[in-house]
C-alpha cells in the first residue's frame, strides 16, 4: 500500500504515537513505549537508524530495529518517488531480496516520500562498497538476485501505466549539458580513458543509443558496488532503488560486472558469470536470449553506467576514480561505442 502522508521533520518520523499507526509490523494490541535514534548519514536524502522497543499484546517487550530514508529537512524529495513507489507495490510481489518496508508513502503534490525499513546494520548485514571488489561468487549471487527482478517483470506486463517505471536513460542524455559533461570529463576522474571516451558528444550519443534499447523488464538501474549488501547470512541483497525503471536486462548487468569487479577479474569471468545470469534468468521462467544476442547486448550496454559515474558528483571523488577506470576499460575491452555507432 501506497500512504500519502510524508513526515518532514525527524521528530516526526519518531513520533511513538504516529510509529504505532503506521508500521506494518505493530499488531493490534501492540504498545511503542520508547523511540531512539542510533544513527544518520546522508547523500541527497537523510538514512537515520532508529530503536523501537515495543511491548507486545502478550505483555513481552522486544527491541526493532528500523531505518528511515527521507528528506527531512525538508529539502525537495523528488528522488525518492520511485523507489518508495517500488517498496510498497512492486517489492512485495518480488523474490528478490531486499530490506523489508514497513511504511512507504508519496506525496506527489509536495513531490516527498519516505521509506520506513529494516535496519541491515542492527539486522547482522554487511554493506558492499568500491573499495573491497566482490568475490566471482557474490557476484554470482548479485546476479542471480537480478535475474529474480527481470525475469519477474519480463515484458512489463501490467507496468507500462505505473509512470513511475517510465524508462530514462533518453532523457538523462538529453537533459545534461554537453558543457558540463565535458567538465566533468576533464576534471581529473579520467585522465587515463581512451580519447573517445572522454568526449562529451560521444558520451551523450552513447547514452541516447543504449536508451533506444529493447525494453525488456524492470532493471534496478543502478546496481554499482555500493547498492547491494550481504545479510547475515551471506547471502547477496539488494537496496537504494532511487532510479529503477523499465528498461533492458543487459543495462543492469554491464553496469554491475563494470563497477564490481577488479579489471582483471572482469576479463577472466565475465562470459562465465553472464553464462551464469542467463541460466538463472531462465531458471526463473524468463525467455534468456541465445548467447551470441546476449553477448552483443551485453557489450553494448557500458556506456550507461560510465555516464552516471561520470555526472556523480553526490558521492565521494574516491569512488569515482575507482569506478570511472573499471568502466573505461569495459568500454573499450568491448569496443562498446564503436558497437553502438558512435566515435
């Protein structure tokens, strides 16, 4: 379920009276006696871990553990639209794993939303980041949780209407000045990428021609190195769903081995893992593509996540220039523009 009501402020948010209304998680009967902040960061939206110790009907008391993500400053929050809207309709009807949502809500008026989840942190799991390059068995495991998302949507039958899975890639192309971009390239993030890949007009051509792609399924759009995490488990999850949208499986899967791996593990295993993807896909009652369509598709399908690395100026410049490098040299290992036409 989709709520409308969106707290702005922390204070809000930890309101033990509003919590006990509005999270799935509190049955009736059950009472919030306490509400402690443990934790924040934040990027464009606010992530604060919070503790709710809840007295259950039956008189036993326990201690939950929850994250907020929200602009609570009251700053614009149109960037989490989408991925509330994911949380509350399309998340439930998924085998993918992801944190639990307890309340999401979108105020389209206000253009805010917020999403009420698991805390991994509390819940025994370990953030995945740029720095540590994932083991070819957790990227095994990535992408079979990713073969789960689009073999689940695959046609994006009864998807096409929810605007919020409007596909984008055209218009990030379109709407980022080539001005820009072009400082952006010449900032220092490449000085080592291949001459084609630090014009700004081949960049944006590159984009506007991924985007013209088959739309095939939900990706998650952004799947780098930082936006999975293990459970305590171990097992393979994945979170931050701020830009998923309609569009072509090999988007997710270029982009994700492309920032995932170490250069030289990407060489060795990457026909290997997409092998991998591709069984996982059908195992998962999708149509996988043939081989050498998907090995096509595949190389062809770089140029998105270099282009978001190369507008990132949100994240810290260290794991651009991690990123940036391993993205460059997939382009050109697979001569990914001249593929698409461009350079």
């Amino acid at each position: 379920m989709v709520h409308t009501f969106v707290p702005t402020t922390l204070d809000a948010v930890l309101d033990t009276e509003w919590l006990g209304k509005s999270l799935a998680d509190i049955e009736e009967g059950d009472r919030i006696l306490t509400v402690e902040a443990v934790d924040t960061s934040k990027t464009l939206a606010e992530k604060v871990r919070f503790r709710v110790e809840v007295e259950r009907a039956d008189g036993v008391r326990e201690t939950r553990a929850y994250c907020v993500k929200a602009h609570l400053d009251g700053s614009p929050g149109a960037d989490l639209l989408s991925e509330a809207h994911f949380y509350a309709t399309l998340a439930p009807q998924l085998d993918v794993r992801a944190p639990r949502a307890y309340y999401s809500a979108v105020d389209d008026a206000a253009q805010q939303a917020i999403v009420i989840m698991d805390d991994v942190v509390a819940n025994g799991g370990t953030f995945m980041n740029a720095f540590t390059p994932y083991s070819v068995r957790t990227a095994r495991d990535t992408l079979g949780q990713l073969a789960q998302l689009h073999a689940a949507t695959w046609g994006c039958a009864g998807l096409t209407e929810l605007g919020w899975l409007d596909p984008r890639i055209t218009g990030m192309a379109d709407i980022f000045p080539v001005a820009l971009l072009q400082e952006l390239l010449d900032d220092g993030r490449g000085p080592d990428v291949a001459p084609e890949l630090r014009s700004a007009e081949n960049v944006a051509e590159a984009m506007r021609r991924t985007g013209a792609h088959e739309i095939t399924c939900v990706i998650h759009a952004d799947p780098h190195s930082g936006n999975s995490y293990l459970d305590a488990d171990g097992r393979a999850c994945w979170l931050d769903w701020q830009i998923v949208q309609r569009g072509n499986w090999a988007t997710d899967i270029a982009y994700h081995l492309g920032t995932v791996l170490t250069v030289e593990t990407r060489r060795s295993h990457e026909a290997n893992l997409l092998r991998h993807y591709l069984v996982e896909l059908s195992a998962a009652g999708a149509p996988a593509p043939p081989w050498d369509a998907a090995w096509e598709q595949y190389a062809q399908s770089f140029a998105y996540g270099y282009f978001l690395w190369v507008i990132t100026r949100i994240s810290s410049r260290e794991v651009v220039l991690v990123h940036i490098p391993r993205l460059a040299a997939a382009l050109t290992d697979h001569n990914t523009f001249r593929r698409l036409g461009v350079a």
